[in-house]
C-alpha cells in the first residue's frame, strides 16, 4: 500500500525510517532484488510482494499520476515502498537476539508479532514520501498523496479477477469488514504467478 493510505496507526519520522533501513540486518535484505510484475494482477491497495520477497506486483489498472500537466508512471514510489517494506518485515522475522531488539526498539515494537505490517508500512511510507518530496517537492507530494487516495479507493472497489498465489496477504491481515472482504475475494481468486 502506497502514501495514499493517510489512516496509517504507526507513522514515523523519515530520519527515524533511514536509520531502520540502514541497520546491517535490514540492509542485507534490502540488498536482495526483487522482480518486477506490473500490470499483470488485481491487487488492492495498488502494489504488493510475494510472500518470499521476491517479487513486487502493481494493480494493472493503476493510471498515471498528472502532475503540472505530464503523466508519471509511479511504479518507481511504489516498489520502493513495497520493497522496503517486505525488507523491514522479512529482517525482523530473520533477526534473532541483540540485533532483532534493536530494530523492535526503534520501531518501538514490543515483540515481532506487535502489529509488524503496520510498523512495517510506516517505515515504508516515510520512505516513499521522501522520495516523491525530492522529486517533486512539499506541492508534489501533496498531488501524489491526493491522486494515490484516488486510486486506492478504486482499487478497493473494483472488481478483483486476477491475484497471484504468492502474493503475501500479511498487508491484508486487518480486523475491519474491507479486509476481511478483500481476504475472502482475493483467495477466491489466486491463480500461479
């Protein structure tokens, strides 16, 4: 899920989210490269990963954002996102001892199960915020942020067809009715990447 999700519960400083990532055990899974899907699934809230981390998929209905008049393909914020996310939650799943309390104490996480996507995604969000805010400045990021509202919206709502098997439903795992929903029709759904 992208910066367009402002109902995030754990958000967090960018400065905050670059000492996460820099971590040595957050850093060696952020070295792993993921292959890219784009434009091939249904996936709701716009872009996810696959359970082993080693694709990144996009909604092939995501439109291109108009900013001052030209088109941007946002894949880029995207798989950032996605990537950094699925990088925090795999290090954090794969560190043990001293090193796995470091990274809980920043993100200020009593243990790995303490709500680890949405820590996660704040992480991830602060990070794709500040690159779009180095692209395109506070005005950009505001227009960024207002179009992947719009899109998220018309991802929840459109019909879902087409989800990969692999795709990693962590992100999905929320007690409100629109997960649970979204859960029972996109494992309906999934067919082999």
């Amino acid at each position: 899920m992208s910066t367009g999700d402002k109902d995030d519960p754990y958000p967090i400083e960018v400065g905050k989210a670059n000492n996460i990532i820099q971590l040595p055990q957050v850093a060696r899974v952020m070295r792993r490269t993921p292959r890219i899907n784009s434009r091939d699934w249904d996936i709701p809230y716009l872009a996810g990963y696959s359970q082993d981390g080693e694709w990144i998929f996009i909604d092939r209905d995501l439109k291109m954002w108009v900013y001052l008049t030209k088109q941007i393909l946002t894949n880029r914020f995207l798989i950032l996102h996605e990537h950094v996310e699925k990088s925090v939650v795999s290090a954090i799943l794969e560190a043990r001892g001293k090193e796995l309390q470091q990274i809980l104490s920043l993100l200020s996480m009593l243990r790995p199960d303490d709500e680890l996507y949405f820590h996660c995604h704040g992480v991830a969000t602060a990070i794709e915020e500040y690159a779009v805010k180095l692209s395109y400045g506070d005005q950009g990021l505001r227009s960024y942020n207002k179009f992947m509202k719009t899109q998220v919206k018309r991802a929840e709502d459109e019909r879902i067809r087409r989800v990969p098997s692999t795709l990693d439903l962590l992100p999905y795992q929320g007690a409100d009715a629109q997960d649970a929903r979204l859960r029972r029709v996109m494992e309906q759904h999934m067919e082999a990447a």
